[in-house]
C-alpha cells in the first residue's frame, strides 16, 4: 500500500493507526489531571526538562515535583486501562 509516495506494509499502517489512538487516549487521559499534575507531566515528558528545574520554575520543593509526578502517571495508568 503506498500513501503520497510512501510505502506502508498492512503491519506499519496498523501499528502507526493504534499509535494514533493511543495518542488521543493519552491526551483525553491527561484532561483528567489538576493542572499542577499536568504542568508536570508536560515539562517533564514532553519538554524533557528536569524534575528539579520543573520544581523552581513552580516554586514546589523537588520532593513535591517528584510526588505530583508519580502521582499523576499512577492516574494516568487507571485512566488507560479504563479505557478514559
């Protein structure tokens, strides 16, 4: 199967369509977060910046980063497997 040039095996296009999904999942599950839980979530992961500086840029010890942090991913993983 080839799209505007580009060669995709029945496999690539399945993976690249449960990538996608999983990627709305993802963000729907992230609207269930406060907001401090999603600041950290999106810094972190997706800005790559560390938990420390995250923490001084939000004016939180690195100790309450690190909690938002893993408390968020625990609601995150309950999120998925609920299917949002």
């Amino acid at each position: 199967m080839s799209i505007k040039g580009k060669k995709f095996t029945d496999d690539g296009v399945v993976a690249e369509i449960e990538n996608e999904i999983l990627k709305e999942n993802l963000a729907i599950a992230l609207e269930t977060l406060s907001e401090r839980e999603q600041d950290v979530i999106v810094l972190y992961y997706y800005h790559e910046i560390p938990l420390r500086d995250i923490a001084i840029k939000m004016g939180i010890t690195y100790t309450n980063a690190k909690f938002i942090k893993h408390n968020a991913i625990a609601k995150l993983r309950i999120a998925m497997r609920r299917g949002v």
